[in-house]
C-alpha cells in the first residue's frame, strides 16, 4: 500500500495509529516539538499509560491507546541520538522504524502516521533521516497492505538533497523553457525573443504540388508495390507484427496495463506498491476497461513497469494523456524516466520540491 508524505500536525491525524518518537524515558516530560503536541492533544492519561509500561528503550517499540487523540493508538519509540555516523545511528535508525512498522502490523493496523524520527532535538541529518525512513518504510509496504503517511512539520524536511536538486534543476531550465512557443535562442545572453520579433518561416516550396494532376498520375502509375513480407494464412497478407499493433490500436488504458504488467512478468501487487497506489485504486483500474485514471496515477504506473519515454507516452495516450515541456510536472517525471531512475519516492521528493502534484498522493480518485 502507499506511503504519503504530508505536511501537518500529527497529533491531528485521524488515523489507527501516530508515532510518538521522544527520548523513552517515562520520567521526563515532553517539552516541546512533535512530542509535546501529542502528550497536549492526548492528555494526561497518555503519559501515565507511558509511565506504567516503564518507558520505552532505544529502537523498541510499545502502544498505548490514543486517548484524547483523534488515532486510535499511539506507539512510542525512541531514535538514536547523533553522534557523528560511526556509532552504528543508521542501523539504529532502521531497527526503530521496523520496531514500529512490524507492531503496527501486528495490531493489524490499516493506517500509521509517523514523523521523521531522530530529526529534531536528537540531531539526526534531516537529509540522512529522510533517506532512511523512505528506504525502510518502502520495503516494508513492497510486502504489506498498510498506507503510512510519513508527516512534516514544514516544506524543507522534504526538500531534494543538494546534488539532485542541481541536476533536476538544470534539466528542468534546459526543457522547460519551451513552455513558451515564441522562444528562440537566437541572442547572445540566450533571452527569448517577444512575439512580435517572431516571423513564421515561409513554407518551403514542394516542386511536386506543383505539377499538373496528369504528370502526379504518370508518376504514379511507374511506381511498383513493394512485395509483401510472408505471414501467416489468415491475416490478410499482412505481417504478424502489424496485426498485433492494429488490434492494439483500440486497446484502452486497462487493457494496455495489464498487458503490459503480463509481458513483464509482474504480479498486480508488485504493480500497484511500486507505483505506490491503494490497493482498491487498482482493482478499480483492473476491473472497469472504460475507466480513466487521473494521470498522476498513470504516471505512478508506467514508473512502477519501468518504461521508457516512448513506452510511457504511448501508455498515457491511452488514457487521454501526453507530455509536454510546457508542463513542469511533465519535465520532472521526464528527468527520471531518462535517467532511469523509477523510484516513486524519488521522483516525489523532486515533485515536492517544485509544487508539484504527487504520484499516488492523497488527491485520491474516488
């Protein structure tokens, strides 16, 4: 199931359960940060239901109800402290988040929000921080039915790391700049000339409209047909690859998924996860051939089928879709797919970079 990243306030997520990541110990009172907001929004019975299960250690994981939350439990964890890198923080880092996830699933929990654990107070790297959450939240959905909303408290705790942020950056100023139809780089400092500036060419003349009707026919008639590559009886003298791309000419946007997801030897679940979509999107997706995805989602699932650019323009033409350097939505998933890179929450940390809309985000289709 998917993993959203939101900016909001945890303790106001309506979900079965929130992550409260504090220092594990049940003598200390949270005074600030993402703790403080949970103990305020739970109320006093939530630290002494703390208190009486004796804390927390370091990368365990214990859960206690949600009292005056709007969740229905609250699993406490605590992260490692910071201490350089060469203290073993990563592994810890991941055995906490597994410490969670897995009693999450254990309470079968549908629904989890966590913050960015070890990030504040604890001096965790965010950029380090977030690389670990999403690599290990990820491959805990690739076998598991849970949406995870990993919650930020503002804009930067999901910004880009600085290097993809330059080479995304200088792809999208080398491409979007074609949003404008009158740009031309016909100037020394590279600046767009204006509209009025623009001419169009003069169309090239084509000595063949020109002739008379008679001499085209003459023409014509000299030319002879090519011979027909040998296919099989039954279809018509034309070649078996041709009359698989003519039956495909009608082949709507289920059709052409499943097919494709078949060619390359996938399971529907190993689809939908990758493409980090609700399990009930797909089935809706699979079972309704007129059906037509919003095209974040198809988007998601050609990354999730690992296309290429042609393969993925062809797969959203048959939902209605294209891509264009006019779009700044178009340009990044362009950078990826060019690149070969198809990890949905890469290429939605750089979404969330430029405002953009998020594959498998929470603009659900209903």
């Amino acid at each position: 199931m998917p993993l959203y990243v939101v900016r909001d306030d945890i303790a106001r997520m309506a979900v079965d359960a929130i992550v409260s990541a504090g220092s594990g110990d049940p003598a200390a009172l949270p005074t600030g940060g993402v703790e403080a907001s949970i103990h305020a929004g739970a109320g006093e019975g939530l630290l002494q239901a703390l208190r009486a299960r004796g804390g927390v250690r370091e990368g365990g994981a214990i859960l206690t109800p949600g009292f005056g939350l709007p969740c229905r439990y609250v699993i406490h964890t605590a992260g490692p402290v910071w201490h350089g890198g060469d203290s073993g923080e990563e592994e810890r880092l991941r055995g906490c988040y597994s410490a969670v996830l897995r009693l999450a699933a254990a309470h079968e929990l549908q629904t989890l929000a966590l913050p960015l654990i070890s990030a504040g107070a604890h001096g965790y790297p965010r950029e380090e921080a977030l690389r670990v959450a999403r690599e290990t939240i990820a491959e805990f959905l690739s076998g598991q039915d849970m949406t995870v909303y990993l919650v930020v408290f503002d804009r930067a705790s999901y910004l880009l790391s600085t290097g993809l942020f330059r080479d995304v950056q200088a792809y999208v100023d080398q491409h979007y700049v074609d949003r404008h139809p009158y740009a031309r780089r016909a100037t020394k400092d590279n600046m767009p000339l204006p509209p009025s500036a623009v001419r169009p060419a003069a169309p090239a003349k084509d000595k063949r409209m020109a002739a008379p009707a008679d001499e085209c026919f003459s023409v014509l008639s000299e030319c002879t047909p090519l011979p027909c590559a040998s296919a099989p009886e039954g279809n018509g003298g034309l070649p078996e690859e041709l009359v698989q791309r003519l039956r495909r000419l009608d082949e709507g946007f289920s059709r052409s998924l499943l097919r494709l997801i078949d060619e390359r030897g996938m399971t529907d679940p190993e689809c939908y996860r990758r493409a980090n979509l609700d399990r009930k999107l797909f089935s809706k997706i699979r079972s309704n051939p007129a059906y037509t995805p919003k095209k974040p989602t198809a988007v998601a699932l050609c990354i999730a089928l690992e296309l290429d650019l042609h393969q993925t323009k062809e797969l959203l033409s048959r939902a209605g879709y294209g891509m264009s350097h006019a779009s700044m939505f178009d340009v990044i998933v362009e950078y990826f797919i060019v690149h070969g890179m198809y990890d949905v929450h890469a290429i939605n940390q750089a979404l969330w970079h430029f405002d953009q809309p998020l594959l498998g985000s929470l603009d659900r289709e209903a």
